[in-house]
C-alpha cells in the first residue's frame, strides 16, 4: 500500500503528533512507523494497548538486528506495538547514537514499508536535513509532507528546502497553525510556496491544540473526538487520501497506455496475418 512520510526542516514542529493524530483517523488499516534517525519517543509519550507501556527496545532496533540477513514486508510486523485505541505502531530508535551503526537501513526499511501488502505506512521521519542517508527512504514513498510552523524562520526553512528537494515523490504543506487564524495563516504560507515556484500537491493545515495533544496521550474517545486537532485531522486526512487516490488513479492510467502500446495491433477485420 502506501508510504507517506511526514516531516519538516526546522526542528520538527508537532510531526510525532500530527503523525499520531493522523494515524488515529486514517481510513484504512495504517502503521505509525518512528523513523528519525535522532531517536523517537513513542514508547515514553503513549500508553500500550493494555494500559501498561510500550516496550522501547522492540521496534526500529529490533528490526534493524534481523534485517541484516535481508528485510522482507512481512517481517515489519513482527517488531511492531499496538498503542491505546489500537494504533499499531513501529517504536523508534531510543537514542540518536543508534543510528550511526544502521546507515544501510534505511533503503530497504523504505522499500519494506512502501510495499506493506496489508496497510497504509505514516513515516514521522523528524527533522530532513541532518540525516542524508535518509533521503533513501524518503525516495520509496508516495508522498512527502512537510510540516512547518508560520513563523519567519520556520517558513524560510521550509522555502530553502523545497528548492532543493527532488521532484518525486510528490510533496505536500501542512502548516501547525493557531486556531484564531487559521485560515488565513495556510493561505499566507501558500502564497510564500507559490513564490518558490516548485509544484507542491497541496498546502493544508492542522490546529495547533496543546489540549488535543495532551488528549491524545491518554485514553482515546469522547472530548478527544471533539478536540480541534482531531477535527483539523480529520480534514488533512481526508486531503492525503484523495491525493493518494489520484495519484494511484494516474499510474494504473499510465500503465494501461503503456500496456496498449506494446500491444500488437490486429488487421482490420481482426484477422492475423
């Protein structure tokens, strides 16, 4: 199924959240997958599906022991967890340091996780930039969104790399905005995209919503459903989607031309010659 990986440049505004929220809604079966080679903090931030915690030590390390003997889609879910409200998640590496002695990993962990038979993968990949051998995983996805705050610095960030950033796959804008403007702060940093004059599939947003975040690290449900990052979620979620649709809507219609094109052409009357 799908790859979708979710990241920013200048730190890594609400991506783990946004990662997390977005998981929480999406509309067919999906795995968080921590892959930020700086560490992640699933394991400390939410609790296991049995209220108890998760394991730190399963997930991205454990993967990356055995996929040295060669990694295949089917082995990812051996490694992974499921979090409150049934979320299955892979838990990131616990500390930077790790990352030094899986620089080979990531190729292949993205070409595992875009070929995922039974679910689409949410990738919160942190901060681009710092790490380049990550750009091997960003190349497998689908889909690159890039999270950014409307601050000066953070949209200067974001305009620096969206000029240098291959043009597959495809790539995305959500800026984390206040809910007092919301609006017209995703249409001022769509206005500053524009001006870069690289094609970007959509410029979207979700709220920033403290309360909602806190929400989220607890049991799921109720005032949760109701928060304003749900909410705004829900939204984006429904924007990624019916991006991912058409762009598999695309490809199925570029492969059918191709296909008729190597396909030999029978005489008038249908008969071979």
């Amino acid at each position: 199924m799908a790859l979708i990986v979710l990241a920013a440049d200048k730190g890594a505004p609400g991506v783990t959240t946004a990662a997390t929220a977005l998981g929480a809604i999406w509309p067919r079966p999906v795995l968080l997958a921590e892959c930020d080679p700086a560490g992640g903090d699933l394991a400390y931030r939410l609790p296991a599906a049995d209220g108890g915690v998760l394991n730190p030590a399963r997930g991205l390390l454990t993967l990356g022991a055995m996929a040295r003997r060669g990694l295949h889609p089917d082995q990812i879910h051996e490694h992974t967890q499921k979090i409150v409200g049934g979320l299955d998640v892979l838990a990131g590496l616990t500390h930077g340091e790790q990352a030094s002695g899986l620089t080979w990993l990531w190729g292949p962990l993205g070409r595992a996780l875009a070929t995922l038979p039974d679910a689409d993968v949410l990738a919160d990949c942190g901060r681009l930039g710092g790490h380049p051998q990550l750009a091997e995983l960003t190349t497998e996805a689908s889909l690159v969104v890039l999270f950014t705050r409307a601050s000066l610095d953070h949209v200067a960030h974001l305009r620096e790399r969206l000029q240098i950033m291959p043009r597959e796959p495809q790539v995305g804008v959500v800026v984390i905005a206040d809910p007092r403007q919301y609006r017209t702060t995703i249409d001022e940093v769509r206005r500053i995209v524009a001006g870069t004059g690289r094609h970007v599939a959509f410029v979207s947003g979700l709220a920033h919503d403290p309360k909602g975040a806190e929400l989220l690290r607890g049991q799921w449900g109720g005032r949760l459903d109701r928060s304003l990052l749900i909410r705004t979620a829900r939204e984006l979620g429904g924007r990624l989607d019916a991006q991912l649709r058409a762009q598999e809507s695309a490809e199925s219609a570029f492969r059918a031309r191709e296909q008729a094109a190597r396909s030999p052409v029978e005489p008038s009357g249908g008969v071979r010659p």
